[in-house]
C-alpha cells in the first residue's frame, strides 16, 4: 500500500541503495515491451522495464533501502553493436531520451514521484566516458567530441570514446538535465576513471555543476532533486581510487572494492572468501577511510556484496546448511560507517547462473522477484529487513563513533562494536559470535543470551 513518507536523511553516509538491473529485473504489464536479449544467463529475463520497478517500490520500500541506484535507462536503441549491448543501456546514442525498450519520460516521473512517496531518493546510472554513437548535441547545443582517448590509468582502463574537456560542457548538462527536470536525487557513474585525462580530474566542474544546482533548488524550497549524491564506480584499490576519481576533490564516493574483498570476497568469486581474518576483517572495514588508504579522509567509500558485474555474495555463502553466512554479511554491511548498496535479489540469497559464451562478469543479471521461495529465504529477507531497518532508524550505524570489545567466553570468540552517535545521543551495539553465548553489552547490568553465529543488533540509547 502506498504511504507518504517523511523525507529520509540528507547525509550521504546514511543511504542504503537498492540497485536494479532494469533489464533484467521485472517486467511490468503495461509498460514498454522491453528488449529480447540481454547479456547474462540463458533462461533469465531480458525484457525489464521501468513498471516492473514501480511495481516493486513497496518491496524495495521493505528492505529498508532509502534509495534506488537504476542502471542505464537513456536510449540506447541506436546505439552502435547489437541488442545485447544496447539493452544494458551502457552504450547510450541518445543522453537526454528515455530508451522505448524501458519506457517513457511519464513512466520516469511516476517511478520518482512514487518512490519520493516511500521516501525513497532515486539515482540514475551515468556513463560519461564512452557512448554508442551519439550524433545529436545536447538541448542547449554541445556536443561531445568522440575522439579515443586514454585515461589517466592508461592501457589497463581501456579506451574511451569521449575527450575532455572537448566534452565537458555537454555532460555537464547530462547530469544537471535530470535532476532539474525529473526531481533525480543523484547518480551513479559508470568507468568513472574515464574523466581522469591529461592530469586533470573532470569530476570536478560536474560535481560543481551538481551542487549548484542542488544548492539553488533547494533555495527555491524543493524537497526532492536536492541530494546531489555522486559515486563513481573505479575497479581498483584504495590508492588506484584516490589518484583518480577522488583526486582534487572530484567525486567524494565511489565504490569500496578493498572492503568487498575483506567481507564478501573477490568479484569473480575466486581466492579470498571473505572475512578470511575473521572479526579483525570488520574492525577493518569499520575504520576510517585514510586508515585502509584512501585519501583524502573525507571521503565516503560506498560499501556492497555483490553488483551486476560479478558473482553473487550467495554463490560464496548460502550453504546447504543454513543462511547464517549471508546475514553476517548484511550485518556488517547495515553498520558501516558511509552509504552502502544492495543489489536485487540478494535479499533472497540469489545465486548467479551460467552465461552464454561463459562470461562470468554477467552471471549475477538473473530475473527479479519479489517473494520468497522458502523458508530460508524468508528468513533471509527479514534479516535483510531488520537490519537496514535498523540501520535506517539508528544514525549511531552509520555515522556514530565506534568502539570494540574482544574477548573470549569459553570456547565462544565475541566482537562487540559499540556504536554512539554525539549528535543525538543514540547508542547500539553490534554483537558478533561464533556460537551461543552469554554476553554483557556496555550500559547493562545483566548479562543476555545471544544466539551466536547470526548477528544481533541492540539498541541502547
């Protein structure tokens, strides 16, 4: 049922993101028809479209997600390459029209008015270092230059079709377009290394673009369209991530690929399981970002599980025994100091198919659902629910200062992470164990049964 929400936190740190494959998530009756192939599993849907993401806004709403991150939806349809490779939407030949294979500009509309409802902030995917033919300018006549250009991380980031600053001034207007004409609370940017060329980060002046127009609008009293949240997607370490995309204050987020590894493991699901030094790997991840090397320490490194380019988190963790992996990953997640993402179908402990052409980088873009299968399932989503619920309500999960507590209780190894916020007051606790055990948490006088293995989250103030 829909229901009018209060307007979420406006501090970065605090967003839990939904992220949806459009293509491969729901198909909504009524909407567009949607494309027939999509690179990923045989047998999973490709026909996704911007009504199945309405029609899921409560579920996504009852996850506890604050925001909805949407891959690519800008036409595509044109572009260069076959229908694989435009119905991922990553190769756009029309920034400023809505694909016809997801939609219309009203079904746009109606998705954020609705999910403002929930409140619920909505994030567009941008690729602003490559494209597949776009031969239009923009509405106020820029153009890109699409000579092949080299980033600044050379061979190994590839080559783009978009030079800078030749381009700048047109995806400039790309990022302010949305937000000012359909209320788009922020982006979600694609290859972000791809604006690092010649020693200059172009993040830059479109990060200027965005607050201003951010900044102005909520001048004129707007509630929505305001945020301006900005994470960059770089695949590389925390040193690779602060030469570029953070250099000079260009993007203040981008993708925590370092704390993935320590929790979640490798994006092929290779090598490192995750948690490979147990509760010294969530210490880790809950310090400060200069303290695991990124720089400079105002920076807001966007922690996940799993996205469209990998492997699932269930692949590594939902056994045959129980789903206990899985929500200590959620657990972690639901405490981490900055904004943090969900990708569909995690909730429900999801798993990557095989590919056509075995390409493992597609084998997480299944069919979305809405409903549990099982009872493990089930179990898994209202975890899943509990905690970012929890995280949501609590401002000590994602901003509060951070205190830990290990020991040892007979054969039991307990991390306690005290959490306290100093502006409101608000103080939980994080309770990690390897089995049953008797635990008692700071402020408390008696001691409480905690279950072990499933992490328990406590409110104490």
């Amino acid at each position: 049922m829909e229901t009018k929400q209060k307007l979420p936190e406006r501090d970065w740190r605090s967003l839990t993101i939904y992220q949806v494959m459009v293509g491969s998530f729901l198909h909504g009756e009524g909407g567009a028809e949607g494309y027939d192939k999509l690179w990923g599993p045989e047998g999973e849907r490709k026909d996704g479209n911007l009504r199945g993401v309405i029609d899921a806004l409560d579920h996504i709403a009852r996850t506890g997600a604050t925001a909805i991150w949407l891959t690519p939806i800008f036409d595509s349809s044109e572009a260069d390459g076959g229908e694989k490779l435009r119905a991922t939407g990553y190769f756009a030949s029309d920034y400023f029209k809505i694909d016809p294979h997801f939609g219309t500009e009203d079904d746009l509309r109606e998705l954020v008015d609705k999910a403002h409802d929930r409140g619920l902030y909505v994030f567009l995917d941008g690729v602003f270092g490559h494209h597949g033919g776009v031969s239009r300018p923009s509405p106020s006549g820029h153009a890109i230059d699409s000579t092949p250009s080299l980033s600044d991380r050379g061979e190994d980031g590839g080559t783009g079709n978009v030079k800078y600053p030749e381009s700048l001034e047109y995806f400039k207007e790309v990022a302010t377009y949305w937000i000012d004409r359909f209320d788009i609370d922020g982006w979600r940017f694609d290859q972000a290394y791809q604006l690092c060329q010649g020693g200059h980060n172009y993040w830059c002046e479109i990060s200027q673009a965005v607050r201003e127009l951010c900044d102005r609008r909520l001048r004129e009293g707007k509630a929505w369209g305001t945020l301006g949240y900005m994470v960059g997607e770089d695949w590389s370490d925390a040193a690779g991530i602060s030469s570029r995309v953070f250099r000079d204050g260009g993007l203040k987020s981008a993708f925590d690929f370092d704390g993935k590894q320590l929790i979640s493991g490798a994006m092929d699901g290779q090598g490192s399981g995750g948690l490979d030094n147990g509760w010294d790997d969530v210490v880790r991840v809950y310090s400060s970002p200069s303290d695991r090397g990124y720089a400079p320490d105002d920076v807001l490194p966007n922690l996940f599980l799993s996205n469209h380019d990998g492997v699932r988190v269930a692949d590594s963790f939902y056994d045959g025994r129980d789903e206990v992996n899985l929500m200590t990953r959620f657990a972690i997640l639901a405490g981490y100091p900055g904004p943090v993402t969900l990708y569909y179908g995690d909730e429900f402990a999801d798993l990557s198919r095989d590919c056509d052409g075995g390409q493992p980088d597609n084998a997480s873009r299944t069919s979305g659902h809405l409903k549990a299968d099982d009872d493990r399932e089930r179990r898994l989503f209202n975890y899943v629910s509990d905690a970012m619920t929890f995280r949501r309500d609590n401002p000590a999960m994602w901003r509060g200062r951070a205190e830990f507590d290990r020991y040892r209780l007979g054969e039991a190894e307990i991390l306690v992470v005290t959490k306290t916020d100093d502006e409101t007051g608000n103080r939980v606790a994080m309770v990690f164990a390897d089995r049953a055990a008797e635990v008692t948490l700071p402020g408390e006088e008696s001691s409480r049964r905690v279950r072990g293995y499933v992490p328990e989250l406590v409110k104490l103030a």
